[in-house]
C-alpha cells in the first residue's frame, strides 16, 4: 500500500492546503475565466488561508467549460499538450479536457491504485469493457491496470457475443465496464446456457453511470464476482478520481492527495457537514492543463469518514441532480426504483421509467422484466401489484407498473443504459 494511503489526517490536510494553493495560483495566472471569475468574486488565491476558505471561491459549471470551447481552460500551452479527451456532448456541445504528461502520469497511477485497492494483483487479467476513444473510460483503465502489471485485454464496448467468447477462452480475472453493460453480458451468457458462476472473473470494476446496491447484489447473486464502484468524470480526470475497497464495499475512497471534495447543497450552494447529503462538488489539486476550481459534478452523495485507508470516502453515488424526475409535485430517482424492484423476488434489474401526461398531470409508468417466462398470470399480477405498493410507500408517488417478457427491455449495447423516456414533450 501507497504511503500515503496510511498518513495521518494532518498530514493529507497539510498537503492539500500546498497543493490547492498552487492550484488557485495556477489557475488564476494562466487561464482568463478563473481570473475574471475570481475578481468577479471579489477573492483572491492568497485570500486562502485554510482549506475552508475554498468555499469563498467560485464554483465552476459544466456551461463555463462549453463557454470557453475548445481550449480557453487551459492552463498551459498547447505544445506541453499530450492528450484530449471529451464528453459525449449529448446534452450540449461537448467538454473538451487536456492533459500533460505529468496529468497522464497520475491519472495512471490512480486508475492503478483504485484497481489494487479493489482487491487486483499484478498477475490478474483485465478486460476492459469500457468504451475507447474520447471517452475517458477505456484508455483510463487500460493504462491503469498495465501500470498495475496486470495483462489487458483491450476489448472496449459492444459486441457482446465477442464479450462472452473472450471470457471464456481467455480467462479474464477481473472486468471493468459500465454495470447495467456487466448486466447484458450476463442476460446474454444466461440466454446461452452458460453457467456464470463458473466464470474466471473475480473482481468487476463497475462505474461510468450511478448504480444501486441491488444490482451490486444481482451480480454477486449470478458470478463469483465482488463487484467495486470505481468513481470519475471526464471533466475531472477520468476514472479513478475514487475507487472502494474490495475488503470493506464501504463507498469509494476518494483519492485525496489529488482532489479535494466538498458537498453542496444544491439550491443554496452552502457547504454542508459530513454525512448530509448534498451534491459533490471537486477541485483538482495537481492538474496542469485543466486545473479545476469547485467543479460541480452534479452527483448527489455525501461525505464518509475514513475506514480503510486514512483518506475520505462517499457514499455510492445516489443519481444526479439533473436526473431527478418530478412527478407531480414528488422528486424520484431512477436508483431509487432499481432499489425497490430488488424487494419483489418475481422481477428482473431491467427496467425503464416511462413519463407522460394524462390531461394536467405528470403520469409514471414503471416497464420491468419478469424473471421468469413460465411465471403464471397470477406472479405477474401480485409482481405489479406490490411493486406499485412498495413505491407508493417508500417515495410517495403512484405508478402504473407493467410487467414484461424478459428481454423485452432494450439492453445497453456498448455503455450507460437508457433508464428514463418522457414523453411529456411532446
């Protein structure tokens, strides 16, 4: 284990007091938003005087970044530019993130460190699922687990009959992907007649979406698998901004030496204490290219003392602040369904909530599979009908729920699944 990992809280204090100091100078010297935006707020880098002080500074949102496309948050040339990679841009035009070598080099190292601390060895075998390309996740893990000593198996996203053959005939240990894609993989080996608890894979490494403790318990059911959430976005780094532990599955320990977390309550802004939920918000502490400043990542969780390492954890991401659906007047995230369908034995983790409008009022009708194609009328009905009680009392809105053949739910072919379609638009 990295020393660091086992300092005392004084010491990673000490160190991100240096480092975020050096960040805001950074930042302010080189990149014309943070200067402006600081001097909007009336502070200063040397206004810092504590790590609490970073709460006088600005946050920065995801708009600012696509304001200043493609390289205005740059903070070094572009000729000491090694990499780009970017988001989707599926809501919007897309952010464009830069790295040096250094960044590269410690975003290696973190991926290595998340896969380790997940339970990995350098005489495992990765195959990584998650997508190459602009994405962040591929090219992230596949140089963390090289960096690890593992062998990589460079599959990337789709082609999930591929996935499968791989498996088997090259005995991966460990998988890394998005779990509603480990999901699809399992339902499609399911529907082959393979016995997936007798798999060679020992460790997922799950992240790239939000994803409730009923799923974790769905894979565990079906592998041999200890499944781990692996945290990141691409704004930030990449994967590996926190990882969990495999021994503890206590929440992802956030790699403090390199970011500092806060949570925010979402309307006020103000800083909450540990353990309130709230959104998170990060600061990057060594990045040289894209230094930033209070990142709102729009992830709803809260912050966790330290168990296994000496360093924070979170909870496991709950959903995102622009992912919470209102239906008539109640907030509801998707986990929270996925949560909820865990409790009715009959029904399947694949489901899709579906938004619409019966005259003035919102309506939500929950699709999900059954487990069973020789489930009888009778299971079906009582599958409906406790599944829109427990709704009902545990979040206090009324559904309509359909049950489903299995399968009938479209799976996620390469990476996130669609979990919500609205129709309220149209």
């Amino acid at each position: 284990m990295e020393q660091i990992l086992t300092a005392s809280r004084t010491e990673i204090e000490k160190l991100q007091f240096e480092r975020l100091r050096w960040t805001l100078k950074h930042a302010y010297e080189n990149v014309d938003h943070y200067r402006n935006a600081f001097d909007n707020f009336g502070v200063h880098p040397s206004d810092l005087k504590s790590l609490s002080d970073i709460s006088k500074f600005p946050l920065t949102q995801k708009n600012d970044l696509r304001d200043n496309y493609p390289f205005g948050m740059c903070a070094v040339p572009l000729s000491e530019v090694v990499r780009v990679h970017a988001s989707s841009g599926t809501t919007g035009k897309p952010t464009i993130v830069a790295y040096t070598q250094s960044d590269i080099n410690n975003w290696t190292r973190l991926v290595a460190r998340s896969i380790e601390v997940a339970g990995g060895t350098p005489s495992d075998i990765v195959q990584v699922s998650y997508g190459y390309g602009l994405f962040t996740g591929g090219l992230g893990a596949h140089y963390g687990a090289e960096a690890l000593g593992c062998a990589v198996i460079p599959m990337s996203g789709g082609q999930t009959e591929k996935q499968i053959a791989v498996i088997q005939d090259l005995k991966p240990t460990i998988i890394m992907a998005t779990p509603s894609y480990m999901l699809t993989i399992l339902d499609e080996m399911t529907s082959q007649g393979i016995d997936t608890k007798e798999l060679s894979l020992r460790i997922g490494i799950f992240g790239a979406e939000p994803w409730s403790t009923a799923i974790r318990s769905e894979i565990r059911e079906r592998t041999s698998m200890v499944g781990v959430d692996i945290y990141g976005l691409s704004e930030v780094m990449g994967p590996g901004v926190a990882s969990e532990s495999g021994l503890t599955l206590d929440g992802p320990i956030i790699w403090e030496d390199h970011f500092y977390p806060e949570v925010i309550d979402p309307i006020s802004g103000n800083v909450l204490p540990e353990g309130v939920d709230g959104e998170l918000v990060l600061t990057t502490l060594t990045k040289q290219a894209l230094p930033i400043v209070r990142y709102r990542t729009r992830d709803l969780t809260c912050l966790l003392p330290p168990t296994s390492t000496s360093m924070r954890r979170m909870k496991q991401i709950q959903g995102r602040s622009d992912d919470m659906l209102i239906v008539r007047g109640v907030n509801v995230f998707p986990t929270q369904i996925e949560d909820i369908i865990a409790k009715v034995p009959a029904l399947a983790p694949q489901y899709l909530l579906v938004l619409d409008k019966k005259g003035p009022l919102d309506t939500l009708e929950v699709q999900v599979e059954i487990r069973s194609r020789s489930d009888t009328a009778d299971v079906r009905t009582k599958a409906e009908r406790d599944l829109a009680h427990h709704i009902k009392s545990m979040i206090g809105v009324s559904v309509m729920v359909s049950v489903v053949e299995p399968f009938a739910i479209e799976r996620a072919s390469t990476g996130k699944a669609k979990r919500v379609l609205d129709r309220r638009q149209r």
